[in-house]
C-alpha cells in the first residue's frame, strides 16, 4: 500500500497515526518532495471512481492563489492532470492507493471501510 502525504499537514499525521495503529503495514511518500506525476495521478483518480476534482486541495494556499475555483471548470481533464503534477501542494492529501483502491483525504470511517 502507497500513503502519500505531506508530514507537515496535520491530517496527514493524524491518518499515519491510525494506520500505524491498525498495523497497516505501507510505503510513505512526501508529495512535496516527490510529486505524483500525470500519469500516476491518473490511474490512481480512474481506480478512485472519485471526480478529478476531489483531487485537488481545495483549501490549499496554492489553490486560492491560482484562481483554480474559477479555472477548473474550463479545464479538461488533461489540463487538470498535467496542473496537478506541477506541484504536489495542490494535491489533496493524504491519498492512499491500495491494490484495488485509492482514497483522498482522510476520513476515518471510509478508510476503515477500504482496509476490511
């Protein structure tokens, strides 16, 4: 299993700490260090099911600064994909992409859903 997060968010330690206290045994990668590129950011948004959109950290400082509230709608996915993988600050985090899932954000419920 991939955790990727950004050490620094506090929902990302927050998700690290549940994980390690379930046992679950994964490979932690730093977005900010080491950015998804388009094409990971693609499988792992078609394997998700979610819209591309709940791939993006909407809340983010990086988010507000580009007017990407406005911008996205007039985007393609492409564009979108190749916009994600510029930065890894404008991915939603943490994600956690399973053999046969992948979840963005960390909602305790729903993660507990996808590990049974």
């Amino acid at each position: 299993m991939l955790f990727v997060c950004y050490p620094k968010c506090t929902t990302c330690q927050r998700a690290k700490a549940w994980l390690d206290g379930q046992g679950v045994r994964y490979d932690q990668r730093d977005i900010k260090l080491d950015n998804p590129s388009a094409e990971e950011l693609e499988a792992w948004w078609r394997k998700s099911g979610l819209p591309l959109k709940k791939f993006f950290n909407t809340s983010g400082l990086q988010y507000k600064a580009l007017g990407l509230k406005d911008k996205l709608p007039a985007m393609t996915e492409e564009e979108q994909l190749a916009l994600l993988a510029t930065d890894g600050m404008l991915v939603k985090r943490p994600i956690l992409v399973g053999d046969d899932f992948v979840v963005t954000g960390f909602r305790q419920a729903e993660w507990e859903e996808k590990l049974k």
